[in-house]
C-alpha cells in the first residue's frame, strides 16, 4: 500500500514479506516492494520453496498415474479369443472367420482398416508409377490379409 504523506519528496510503503512500512524517496524509477535486502531475499527463498513444492506435486501425481496405468495393463486380461485362429470361431467385427486373421479387433479399429484398405487401392490404381503402385498393392494385402477383409 503505497501512501503519501505531507512531504512531497517521501513515499510510505507496506513491506510485500514482513508487512512492516517503509518510506523511499519519491525519485524516478521503480518503486521499492520490500522493506530491506533481508525481506527481499526471504520472499525470493519461499518463492522458490513454493515453485519447487508445485513441481514435486507435479512429479508424484505423474508417477501416480504411471502407476495407475501400470496396474491397469497389468489387470487387464485379453479376451479368450484374442490372438487365436480358432477354425470356425465367428468375429463380429468383420463378419469373416476368425481363421483367416488372427489380431483381434474392435469394430472402429475395423473401419479404420477398411478405410485404410480402399485408400491404399484407390491410390494404386491412380498412380502412373509402377513400384508406388505395387507398394500401396502390397500394403493393401497385408491390410486385408490382417482384418479379413
């Protein structure tokens, strides 16, 4: 809180730190915030405890939640037929046989590939280049041979 008193050539200050008031000259420049260098260096010192305290905060709430994830991959258990090419075993999410690729997926990794499949036909059809056309051709098998497509 900066006052002025009577005389024209002090102003009065409350100390930012210690709240104690202090009179400076009322000159040109930058208005003194701290009653002496012992404060200012006291306000600077918890300014960093506080920044370096945030900082440690910030640091266990991310080891927290790498550890939350760690357990949850850990917990998580695949379904039975996950991974297996089970002969006849019916996937929903492609209307095909299982048998016929064996990563399991869900329906929008699915359209993702199906998308990713016509693009890559697309694509290979409208090139004039040979080896981008056997490329993207070759990419698009693998797709198909994956998904069962």
């Amino acid at each position: 809180m900066v006052t002025t008193t009577a005389d024209p050539t002090w102003i009065w200050s409350d100390c930012e730190h210690c709240g104690a008031p202090f009179g400076q000259p009322y000159d040109p420049g930058r208005r003194r915030r701290f009653c002496s260098g012992r404060c200012r260096t006291a306000a600077y010192r918890a300014r960093k405890r506080r920044q370096e305290q945030a900082e440690q905060q910030r640091q266990r709430e991310r080891y927290e939640r790498a550890r939350r994830q760690r357990e949850r991959a850990r917990s998580h258990q695949p379904p039975p037929h996950a991974g297996t090419s089970r002969p006849h075993s019916f996937c929903g999410a492609c209307g095909g046989l299982r048998a016929e690729h064996t990563h399991h997926h869900d329906d929008d990794a699915h359209e993702r590939a199906r998308r990713r499949y016509e693009g890559l036909r697309a694509k290979a059809a409208s090139t004039n280049f040979g080896p981008e056309a056997d490329a993207c051709n070759a990419k698009a098998e693998q797709i198909r041979d994956k998904y069962g497509l």
